[in-house]
C-alpha cells in the first residue's frame, strides 16, 4: 500500500517549472523516491540515477558527458554521495534553451548541504519532506500515528511489533551506515548510545556538558553532533524567543526527537500500553503534537520557538510571522486547565489565545484568552497561517 502525497508532487511540479535544479530533501526512507517515482510517472522523458547503486554510480564517472545529452527530467538519487555534482549541475542548468531539468533527492538539509550547492544559487529550489501526518492518515488515526512514527513503512506494517522492528533496524542502519558520513566519528555502539541519550533528552533544554562528559568530548563536539542529527532531519531543534522582557530567559534552545516513532523505539516502547506508562510519555506527546501543529500552521523552521523563564513561565510553542504572534501548550490530559504560569505568558508575550492541545476528545473554550483543543480536532481548529 502507498499513501498519495498529491500535495507535494503538485509542490514539486511548481517549483521544477520555476527552477532548473529542485532538490528534494529528507529523512531516509521518508518517502522521497516514492514522490519521485509518482512525479516522473506524468512525465515523457525521464532518466533516473540512484548514487547508492554501483552501476549508476559508474555511469557518471564522466558527470558532464553522461548528464549532457539528456532531455526532459533527470533524478539523480542520494546526491550527498556525490557533491561534485552541483559544479556540473550549474553549467548544465545555464543552457539556453533548457533541455532539462533536474530533480535532486538528498537525506541531508540545504544547510548539511549549502557549501556544495552554493554554486547553485539562484538556479535551485528547495522541498523538504516530512514524515507522513494527520492530514495523510486521517485525523482519527492520530493515537497510531503517534506511536509508529510519520515513516511511511513504519505506518504501514502490519502490526505494532512489525512496525517496532522497521525502527528498529532503520536505527541500527543508520549509525552504522549513514551517520558516519556525515562526519560523526564515534563508533556505530557509541553513536547508538549517543541517540538514545538524546531520546531521554528529549522536549528538554539543551546542555550539552552531561553528554560531553559520558563520551570524553568536548562540548563543541557534542553540539556538532546534534547539529548534523538536525540537518539529518533525526532531531528538531527549538529556538528560544529571546524578545527583551525585563526577565532571565532561557537562551538555550529545546531538543525533540524529530520523530516520535523513532523516539519510541529508542526508548524501548513496543504498544500503547507501553507509551501509557512510560515516565516520558508526556514528553513524547508534545513533541508529537507540536510537530502536527507546525505542520497545520505550515509554519517555516525560523517561525516556531519556545518561551521561558528560569523560574517562571514558559510556552511550548511560540510561532512568530510578523506581527502575528501564535501560542501553544500541549499537555497530556483529557481535562486541561488554565494556570497562574499561563495567564502570565500570555499577558508577557501580548498573546490573543492560547490553544491547549490534548489527549481527550473534546475541544472547547476555557478561560477568558485559552481554549482546549483536542488531538484528533488540530486539523479542523488550528488554522494555518
């Protein structure tokens, strides 16, 4: 079974008819070569290069004579492998008229992969892909949604225990193949150690000294690390607002999983019961539920923070697009309730409402300024910018 993402292959067709070159971007295994293959299918003439295939790999030992001759669209798979290509790939895409056009898959962000792009500038365009959503599976689905995970062979297994395993196995894949590439030195064991760690981490402020200290590194290191999980699309990383009001904020930013599937596996959650009783499961359902919420928002990257004060108040989310000021809470409960901390953040932070997303099944205004927005309604009630 393939789910249809329309929405992004029409996405990818508008921005292949803007640019010569589009790159799409994202995890591994997140479904980038499925939405290429559907993309290529409303095409005539189409050549495709998979660089984790020896073969194709061969074929562009000469990249300008193999890529040259070619018409209609080129997708060249993994380009990561083979960042020499975007020197050729700026020559090409200069031609006039335009014979082709070039669709480039990678599992690394434009900023893993701006030094070798940077030729490109001005001829390329940019499509993350994400895991899959509420929107994708059905707004009914979230409870499964958020145990499995948004990675497309992770929803789709048969049964919770299947769908553990793939994790499973794309974690240990990934330390042991793909990490090391993008310059984690640390042994497959230690990385795996490393990832879990960050997984009891997770929904908390950044210190990397604790880390630094359990793998003898420094904490420069440590931080460089994170920062290529980031760009890997393993780990989200949320910005504090830092808007001067007369308060001790915390400045450091906030680490989620990117993907609650995984984060379960990591932590060893098979079934619902699992996740029910683990101390973390809280923690899980923020991050699961602030991930479907910026999804809805369609809210960029440099748009979504967190607020807090040592001590203080603070706001789980904080989405930011001019002078329109957004605030979220989300709080694994079926009651929510307004509190002397929220009614301070929203008078702090000048907030119209705030929205409390929860587990229960209703959503529903609360006090003056905040309503209770259930999990399964995030789709109908929160609104995108």
């Amino acid at each position: 079974m393939i789910i249809p993402r329309h929405a992004h292959v029409e996405e990818l067709s508008r921005k292949l008819r803007d640019n010569p070159v589009v790159a799409l971007l994202g995890a591994r295994q997140v479904g980038k070569t499925t939405l290429a293959r559907e993309l290529a299918a409303r095409r005539q003439q189409v050549s495709h290069f998979d660089l984790e295939d020896p073969r194709d790999l061969a074929r562009l030992d000469e990249p300008t004579l193999s890529l040259e001759p070619l018409r209609g669209l080129i997708v060249i798979d993994e380009v990561q492998r083979r960042p020499d290509l975007f020197s050729v790939l700026r020559v090409l895409s200069d031609r006039s008229p335009l014979p082709a056009r070039f669709l480039v898959l990678g599992s690394a962000s434009p900023e893993l992969l701006r030094q070798e792009s940077e030729s490109l500038a001005g001829r390329i365009g940019y499509h993350e892909l994400p895991g899959l959503d509420l929107a994708e599976v059905g707004a009914e689905r979230w409870r499964g949604l958020w145990l499995r995970g948004g990675f497309p062979r992770s929803w789709l297994a048969r049964d919770d225990e299947r769908s553990r395993q793939w994790r499973r196995d794309f974690i240990r894949s990934f330390v042991e193949r793909d990490l090391p590439g993008f310059g984690i030195t640390l042994p497959s064991r230690l990385l795996h150690d490393f990832w879990t760690m960050l997984a009891h981490y997770h929904g908390q402020t950044w210190n990397g000294s604790e880390l630094a200290r359990a793998f003898g590194v420094a904490q420069t290191t440590v931080r460089r690390y994170l920062d290529i999980m980031t760009g890997a699309y393993l780990t989200r990383l949320l910005r504090p607002w830092r808007e001067n009001l007369g308060k001790r904020i915390v400045k450091a930013p906030r680490m989620y999983i990117a993907d609650s599937g995984l984060l379960h596996a990591l932590l060893d959650i098979g079934g619902t019961g699992d996740l029910a009783a683990h101390p973390k499961v809280g923690a899980s359902w923020e991050g699961f539920a602030l991930e479907q919420v910026v999804r809805q928002l369609k809210a960029r990257p440099e748009e979504c923070y967190f607020w807090s004060v040592h001590g203080g108040p603070e706001l789980d989310l904080l989405v930011v697009r001019g002078q329109e000021k957004r605030g979220y809470e989300f709080k694994r409960t079926d009651a929510p309730r307004v509190t002397r901390s929220m009614v301070s953040t929203r008078r702090l932070l000048g907030l119209g409402r705030i929205d409390v997303v929860h587990v229960g099944r209703e959503t529903y205004p609360m006090a003056d300024g905040f309503r209770a927005v259930a999990g399964r309604d995030i789709l109908a009630e929160i609104q995108p910018l």
